[in-house]
C-alpha cells in the first residue's frame, strides 16, 4: 500500500509568533509547513519547494499581501493562494478573491478551518504545477517567446530580454488595454522589497522596453498620469 504524500503548504506571515504556532499546529495533523516572515525572493521560493497550497498573510509590514497575491496568481495560475488577515471587511474579502485567492480566513484563525481549506484546494504531486510561462505568445503582430524570455517581430527580428524587462511586460501583457498602477509593477518586478526599488528604476525599465518595442511592434506604452502605465495595440503607420 502506498504512502499518500504529505500536503506541502507554504504560509508567509509576518507574525512570527503565530507562523511558529501554525508551523507545529498543521505538521501535527501531518502537512508539511514552510513558513517565512515576509515575501522576499517569495518566487524563488515557490519554485524551488513547489507548495501544494500558498497560505498568505494580507498585511505584512508595509507590504500588500494582496497585490504579492495578484503577481503570483499570473505567475503560478494553478497554485492556491488562501489569504488570511485580522481585516475582516467585506470589499477587502472581495478584492482578495478577485486577485485569485480561492479563500480569505479571518484572524483569529481556527486551524481546524485551515486544514479544510488546504484539503479542498491542494492539489496532488501529478505533473500539473507549472508556470505559465512555456508557449510563446502572440501579442499585436509580435510573439513572447517566454521560454527564452524574447521579443520575436513580424521580420523574425529576436530581441532578448532582461529578467526585469520581461517581468515588465508580462505584467503588461497580461493587462493588455488596461492601466497597470505603479504599485502593481512594483509588486510584480520587485515583490515588495523597498530597499531595492525606487522610482527612476522603474522609470529606467519602462522606457528601455518602449525602445524595445518601437521598432517592428505595433505596440505601445504609454503613461497615464498619476494612475500608472498601459500597453497597447497600435496601427503602424
């Protein structure tokens, strides 16, 4: 007879105490529970333990649990992100599922509900965790070649991209048509570290990438002032 797996579960709170506590709590009833305090390098993470079920705090410092959510759900479409949080308001709720939570538990949480949570939404060792980030993609008259992260133009012209560069547009690509805030991109490219990021870097990034896209793309940036930035589909003239 077989050994059913044990359900990895990856919980970020930045309530040390409490991340101690669920830690013991869930290995207990048998899960396997990986807990760190804040997001930092939270992508790399996700692709080196492969959690069957993210457990993620709202409020981390200064850091937005749910935005963090919102840039993993496009990375990692089929990871399950339960959000918890001592916020218990309704459109608050409403904006963690929209952001692709498949639940928002209140504090003080009750592990019993955890475990349900994480029973229902985990999902077996059986091929099916991947990124979205293996066909290429046609967006305008040009491809995302995500595998070798790559602009691919009409003329076959390849224009490699920087890891900042391609997490960039992804992210703008994915919201093709629609304003993208600043704080968005900032989650998105620099997953909430303050200390790395400033104003001019994004600046930098965005105007290397209109330069990218300028030539053979009918694709354009373009700023939307005090909202953030959008991409575009435009007829070449």
């Amino acid at each position: 007879m077989k050994t059913k797996p044990k359900i990895n579960v990856l919980l970020i709170d930045d309530d040390k105490m409490l991340g101690a506590q669920l830690v013991r709590e869930l290995n207990e009833r048998g899960y396997e529970t990986r807990y760190f305090p804040s997001v930092e390098r939270i992508t790399e993470n996700i692709r080196s333990l492969q959690p069957d079920v993210l457990v993620l705090d709202v409020m981390l410092g200064k850091q937005n649990g749910i935005e963090m959510g919102r840039n993993l759900y496009e990375i990692f479409p089929t990871l399950p992100i339960i959000f918890i949080s001592s916020y218990h308001e309704e459109p608050l709720k409403e904006k963690g599922l929209h952001a692709g939570g498949v639940a928002y538990l209140d504090k003080p949480l009750s592990v019993r509900l955890l475990a349900a949570h994480i029973d229902r939404f985990a999902r077996q060792r059986d091929g099916r965790y991947k990124e979205d980030d293996g066909a290429p993609e046609r967006i305008g008259n040009m491809l995302l070649d995500n595998r070798n992260r790559a602009i691919i133009t009409e003329d076959g012209i390849i224009k490699e991209l920087r890891p900042m560069d391609y997490v960039l547009l992804k992210k703008l690509t994915a919201n093709l048509d629609r304003v993208v805030s600043r704080e968005e991109l900032f989650y998105a490219a620099w997953e909430g570290n303050t200390e790395s990021y400033n104003e001019n870097s994004l600046n930098n990034y965005i105007r290397r990438l209109r330069v990218l896209l300028a030539e053979n793309t009918n694709l354009k940036i373009t700023l939307q002032k005090g909202n953030g930035y959008k991409l575009s589909i435009h007829l070449l003239s």
